[in-house]
C-alpha cells in the first residue's frame, strides 16, 4: 500500500513540470500590431459618401507608402542609386493628394486625408490649411443629419496633425470640442489623455528658460548605468524596467543607436515602440528620454506624465519627469519632490535624491531619507504575491516548472531515504535487557 502512494507525488510532479514546461518554452504567438487609438479609419461609419470615403482611403494609402519609403530613405546613404525613384513616388503621391484635395474641396473626408498625406510628406504648413479647411467645410453643413459626426471626425483629424506637429495645446483643445459635441468618443478621449501633460508644458515652458548642469548637474550627474536619470542624452542613464514586448525592446535599441546621428529618424523608432506596446509605461519613459536628447521638453514631460498615470509605482518616470521639468527651468524644489519619490519606488535613485537634497539645503539626508528607499536597489515593480502575479506566463510558468521538478525529485528520494533508515534501523543490535 505504501509504495503506490509514494509513487503519488511522482506521477503528480512530473505532470506538473511538462504542462508548466510547455508554457515556459512555449514561442510567443504572432501578433498583429497594434495601433494608438488616436483616429478612425472608418470612413461609411461617419456617414461620409461612398465617393468622398474612396478617395479618402487611397489616398491613405499613399500615405502609408509615403511613410514607408521614408523609413527605406533614412536607412539609404545619400549617393545610394535608389534614393530618386524613393523621392520620385513620394512627390507623385504627394500630388496625387494635393490634386484630389482641389477637385474635390468640399469632400471632408478627402480634405482630411489630404492633410494627413501632405504631413507625411513633411509640409506641416499645408497639412494644417488643410486640416482647418476640413473643420470649416464641415461645421458649415450643418443641415446634413451626419453634420455632428463629420464635424467631431474633422476635429480629431486636425487634433492628430496638430500632436504630430507639436503643437500640444491645440490639439487639446481640438480633442475638448470634439468631446463638448460627442461626449466619449474614444478617438478625442485617446488625444485628450495624450496631450494633458504636454499641453500644460507648452505653457509653462513658454519663455522658460533651459537650465543645464552649469555649476554642477545635481541629480543629472550620474554616471551611465548608475541608474540615475541622468542627462537628456540618457538612454543608459535608467536601465528600462518592464521593457515591454520584444518588438518594443527592438525599435527602442534602434532609437537610442540613431540618437546622436539622426534624432528625428530616432523618434520614430520609439513611435514604433510605443505602437508595439501601448500599454507599457517604461516603454513611455524611454520615448521620454529620447525626446529630452531631441530638445523636445514639452513632449518629454507628457510622457512622463503619461506614464506615470498607466504606472505610479514606476520609480523612473519620476525621474524622468524631473528631468524635463529641469529642461524647462523649473524650480529645482519641485524636481526635488519628483526625485523623493522616485528614490522611494526605486533605490537606484537614492543618491540622486541625496546630491539634490545637499544642493538645496547644504546638508546631506538623514540615512534613512527617504525611508521606502531602502531595499528597492534595482526594482521598481510591485514585490511580494502582486509582483508575482504580474509576471508574464513565461516567467512565472517557469518558476512552477522549478517547483514542479522539486516536487518529483523529494518524490523520488523521499522513498531512498525511508528505504536507508529502516535498513539502518532494522540492522542495528538489539540491546539486551
């Protein structure tokens, strides 16, 4: 009867360690990518005509191929010999949109589309006519009972273009009316939430000044892989936690090469990290880095913002914030609070929270300032039951796996050791009475 039992945990352990092992090895499935919810492609949704929602799709097209071929021509030398045909069927699309904006002027959807293509092709002047032509030709068909529908869709078009362009506020403010005229659409919801933070930088930072390490860089000082968040050149500066899916880690790897050479092609990659990861708040907090090394502050501390709300236990992105806020001349009183927090997430920014604390007050912290510091050196993700169930599959059917085959090996020595003991008991010598 015993043996069968002890047989019990064997058969269960190595049950355990081929279903766990399967989903620890397992290849990641195929994914399709996926896209910011920023604006609907969905032309005959919005109550457009058939013709005007044809046109408008080709000519989103172009602008796909617009985009690209802009990605082959930044990857091509200047004397390569397919440079000219790339730039040839750019222009040719580029005027394709143009022409069909012309014919058809009153076509919202087209206008729209037009703008879109002539931002791609690099025209941010004739992207926004179009794009406020869009707005206008639509609020002034007021008597067509999809009027509201087209009006909203017009003011989420010009929104992206304006965010593209980097003019922040105004497309908050484009996102806020289309809101007032259909509350929850989720089109304007998405670009209210992506411009919130840098909105709000573009005002503050209008006139402020760029304040660099002169007479010492206090937090920005750290040395590369220190951890801090050092400098806007900063791609080593924080070693990114959660890094997010293995196409984000890619295009970021590929933004951080192309930084110094190219910062524009750069920010590209890291658009395409954050398409391939959209949830991913570290995978925000590099797009943040980047835009600092561009010169971009305002943009930088949106994202910072940004990730901060999708993730408040993440000790980078207030660093990351705090550095923008320098960027933008800001009080270093109110880097100071950004840098304690981060420290209390994260203990790799403790000496950085202190240098600021010296510089402020001329004295060094109490060892235990700030108190969560301690023991969070090279984490910011939540520890304990929490950490654990936010691990991906891999990762924690990997650590079933390890229990599993704990499980089968005390199975298989647990009889062993039984068996030795009672041999050794039973050839003992018996004591005499």
């Amino acid at each position: 009867m015993g043996r069968p039992l002890i047989k019990v945990p064997i058969i269960v352990g190595i049950l355990a360690a081929a279903f766990f092992g399967s989903i620890a090895f397992a290849e990641d499935p195929p994914t399709a990518p996926r896209t910011p919810p920023s604006v609907e492609n969905d032309y005959e949704a919005d109550g457009f005509a058939a013709e005007d929602a044809q046109a408008a799709k080709r000519l989103d097209q172009g602008t796909a191929k617009l985009a690209a071929n802009q990605v082959k021509l930044d990857a091509l030398p200047s004397d390569d010999p397919g440079r000219p045909t790339l730039l040839n069927e750019n222009r040719k699309i580029a005027a394709a949109a143009d022409r069909a904006s012309k014919e058809c002027p009153t076509c919202v959807a087209t206008v729209s589309a037009a703008a879109a293509s002539a931002l791609q092709a690099g025209d941010k002047t004739k992207a926004q006519a179009l794009s406020n032509q869009a707005v206008e030709v639509a609020r002034s068909k007021l008597s067509d009972p999809r009027a509201t529908d087209k009006i909203v869709f017009a003011l989420n078009r010009r929104a992206s273009i304006l965010e593209k362009s980097g003019e922040y506020e105004r497309a908050h403010a484009d996102a806020q009316q289309a809101l007032k005229i259909k509350p929850g659409d989720r089109s304007a919801l998405a670009m209210l939430q992506m411009t919130a933070g840098r909105a709000k930088a573009s005002s503050a930072g209008a006139g402020g000044r760029t304040q660099s390490a002169a007479g010492g860089a206090g937090p920005a000082a750290a040395q590369p892989g220190s951890g801090a968040s050092s400098s806007p050149s900063g791609a080593p500066g924080v070693a990114m936690t959660n890094a997010g899916s293995l196409e984000a880690r890619k295009q970021i790897a590929l933004g951080w090469s192309r930084i110094s050479l190219d910062a524009k092609a750069a920010l590209k990659n890291f658009e395409a990290a954050i398409t391939a990861d959209p949830l991913s708040a570290a995978v925000r907090v590099q797009r943040s880095k980047a835009r600092l090394a561009s010169g971009d502050a305002p943009g930088a501390l949106g994202d910072s913002d940004d990730a901060i709300r999708m993730d408040p236990s993440l000790g980078e992105a207030y660093a990351a914030r705090a550095e923008a806020k320098r960027a933008l001349g800001r009080a270093e009183e109110e880097l100071l609070t950004d840098y304690e927090e981060a420290a209390k997430l994260d203990g790799r920014f403790t000496q950085a929270y202190r240098a600021l604390v010296t510089r402020l007050t001329g004295e060094a912290p109490s060892s235990g300032a700030p108190a969560a510091a301690a023991g969070t050196a090279g984490r910011s993700a939540p520890g304990g039951i929490r950490g654990l169930l936010s691990l991906p599959p891999k990762q924690w059917g990997m650590i079933a796996l390890l229990c599993a085959l704990a499980a089968a090996l005390g199975g298989v020595l647990s009889p062993l050791l039984l068996k030795k003991r009672r041999s050794s008991e039973n050839s003992a010598p018996t004591p005499r009475p």
